[in-house]
C-alpha cells in the first residue's frame, strides 16, 4: 500500500526533488556569473538577457534555503556570484538606481521608472548578512531599501506614469515596502525605521486600498482613495491582493497574533478569493472589473504561475492563524488545481502561463518575469507552515 505523503512531506519534495533541481546548477552563468533564467519547458535556454530583478530574487532564495534548510556551500557561491554580479554590472553610477534588464555580460540594456530591483538587491545582501555575518552586506541591504523607499515615496522622485491630470496611487509600492522591511526586520533585527515603514504602509493598505463597501482591494486609487472610474482605476488584480493580504497575515503572527490584522489580511482573502476564483474552469483569473465592467487587458481571464502561488501561502497561513476549515478547503482546492495544471512531472518546475481553461499557453519556465522566487518561495513557507500545524 503506498502512503500518502502529508502536506508538509509534499512541499518538502516539491521544493527539493522539483524545483531546485530544474534550476539548479542550469541556472548559474559560470562565464559571466549571476544567473540565467529563460527557460523553456525542458530547461533548454531560449534567451541570455538577465532580468536585475531575478539576481536579486534568486540570490535571496538560495540564501534562505542554505540558511533555513541546508547549508550547502554550493547554494552560498551561487548566490554570491548574484550578488557580485548585482554590485559590478547592475547599478546606473549616473543615479545610483539599478538597470531591470542586463545582456548576460551585464551590459545594460533596460531601465524602467520603477525601482523594484532595488527592493529584491535589499532582500538578497540581508540573507546573506544574517547567513555570512557580513557587515558589508547589511550596510548594502539598508542603502537600497533607502533607495528603494525615497523613489517610491519621496515627491517628485519616480517620474509619474501619465500625465498630471488623473494622479493615481498604487498598491503595488505599498506592499513591496512592507514585505521587504519585514524580510530585513527578520535578517538584521528590528529598528524604528523598519517599523515606521511597516506601520505606514499596512495603514495606507487599510484606508486607500480596501474597500469594506464593495468588498475588494484596489490596485490604483486616486490620492484621495477614491475609485478613479476608467480602465485603470477600475482594474482588480486579484492574485496580487491576495498576496498583499499575506504580507499582513504575517506581521500578524510576527506580533502575535494581532487580531485587528488576522481580520484585515483575512477580508482581503476572503474578497479578492470571491472575485478572482473562476467558478468554471477553476484557477484564479489575472485581472477583474471592479464593477465587473469589461477589461481591456486580452490576457485578463489567463491563469499566471504566481498568483496561485501566492494564494497557496495566503490560504494555509489564513489557516493557521484562524484553524477556520474554509481557508484548509480552498487550500486545498487550489492546491489540487495549481499541481494539475502548471505542474510539469517530466521536466520538473511550473509553467508560467496558462489559458482560462488551464491548458499550457506557453511552455516558458522561466523569463524576465519568472524565475526561481514564487514557486519556490511557496513551497518553502507551505512546507514550514503545514510542518508547524503537523498536516
């Protein structure tokens, strides 16, 4: 009779004997150093650009698994070679700020207005300051999450998107802040700056973002918080607020289970669950109308990789601050979608891109945008989660 893994034994395999070994060493640019990742189905490598923002998410991801799982020192030279390679080729000397897309010799070749890159350089030198000791790296890690914040905070600094006549805030800043302050909280220890920027960002979510009257989380509000009525005002993504909600559910248990953010984070799940969960075909769809008016976007009812990643995080630590069974159900709804859909048991990993009915849209593992962070990031915080409820 063949035993069925538990929860915690699934993830585990998932994140160790899947994952890992997809990009892993294939990933490394032994020429170059810092990382490849545009991969086909296979592994096979279909371009050699490097996204700045997967130096940054893959050096963080090796240091967290080296720190939290397995010291191997093979995981601690690959993610210093991202990192290395992050310092010498990414940066733009003329302001400080950082490139988004690199030839593979680290030729620049993109920057783009907004300063994510930043932000997962930040996450990176703070795992490898907590895992090496290194003062260097602490230092790094504080000065581009200064960075990071002062472009998205500080006026006039980015250059606005659209003109000045419909201003919009976004969530997306909000929530970065607050996932990385949390990440060098965790790392380098706490502090009034870290704090300040958590607090702020988790009360600008609250009172701009969601919406308790319509029961959703908006991804662009007017300065005001108000609902800007024309396509991008009105669009939901509703992966990225689910994701946004598990970000508070985790300063909630951070604090001990504050339940003033149990309830908040767990509002957000609950909407954004209601207005993304495709009743037909299963998944989660990309992009919804706040009014449930058209969306422009052609790729809003595709079902993408990270979404359902997120959601995998946000349902089972909804569970284990709540032990309310509908957040297990819809865990393992997802779960059982997620695995059957993007899952590749040939090659390993997951697809990126699938159509609404879940069939493969494109064979991409890895691209600018997907690379060795979501995936295994969910299957590493699930594998710890279910392991600490013992399911």
């Amino acid at each position: 009779m063949i035993e069925t893994p538990s929860l915690a034994e699934f993830y585990h395999q998932q994140l160790f004997a899947d994952c890992v070994p997809f990009w892993f060493p294939r990933a490394v640019d032994e020429i170059h150093g810092g990382f490849l990742h545009c991969f086909d189905l296979d592994g096979s490598l279909v371009d050699d650009d490097k996204s700045v923002w997967a130096q940054g998410r893959i050096s963080w991801m090796l240091l967290t698994i080296y720190q939290d799982h397995e010291r191997r020192p093979e995981w601690l030279t690959w993610a210093e070679s991202g990192l290395k390679f992050l310092t010498e080729k990414c940066v733009d000397f003329s302001d400080g700020r950082m490139f988004f897309q690199v030839l593979r010799d680290g030729t620049p070749l993109r920057k783009r207005r907004y300063a994510y890159s930043e932000s997962f350089a930040a996450i990176a030198f703070a795992a490898h300051a907590a895992a090496t000791g290194s003062e260097d790296s602490a230092t790094k890690a504080r000065h581009w999450f200064k960075k990071f914040t002062e472009w998205n905070f500080l006026p006039n600094n980015a250059p606005p998107k659209f003109t000045g006549a419909r201003p919009l805030e976004a969530l997306g800043p909000r929530m970065i802040t607050l996932v990385t302050a949390q990440e060098l909280e965790l790392r380098l220890g706490k502090s009034a700056d870290l704090t300040h920027w958590i607090d702020r960002c988790i009360h600008e979510i609250r009172t701009l973002f969601v919406k308790p009257d319509l029961q959703v989380v908006m991804e662009n509000v007017a300065p005001d918080g108000s609902i800007s009525d024309h396509f991008d005002g009105r669009t939901l993504n509703p992966g990225h607020a689910i994701e946004g909600s598990w970000f508070i559910l985790e300063e909630a248990r951070r604090r001990g289970g504050d339940p003033d953010l149990i309830s908040l984070g767990c509002n957000m799940l609950d909407w954004m669950w209601q207005r993304g969960w495709d009743e037909e075909y299963g998944g989660l769809f990309y992009f919804r109308d706040v009014y449930h008016k058209p969306v422009q976007e052609y790729w809003q009812n595709m079902k993408f990789w990270w979404p359902h990643d997120e959601a995998l995080i946000a349902t089972l630590l909804a569970y284990s601050l709540t032990r309310n069974e509908k957040y297990l159900s819809w865990h393992q709804q997802l779960r059982e979608w997620s695995f059957q859909h993007f899952a590749d048991p040939l090659h390993g990993e997951w697809y990126g891109y699938l159509d609404r009915t879940g069939a493969v849209s494109s064979t991409l593992k890895g691209s600018l945008w997907k690379s060795f962070f979501h995936h295994p990031r969910a299957m590493d915080l699930c594998y710890r989660m279910a392991k600490d409820l013992d399911i």
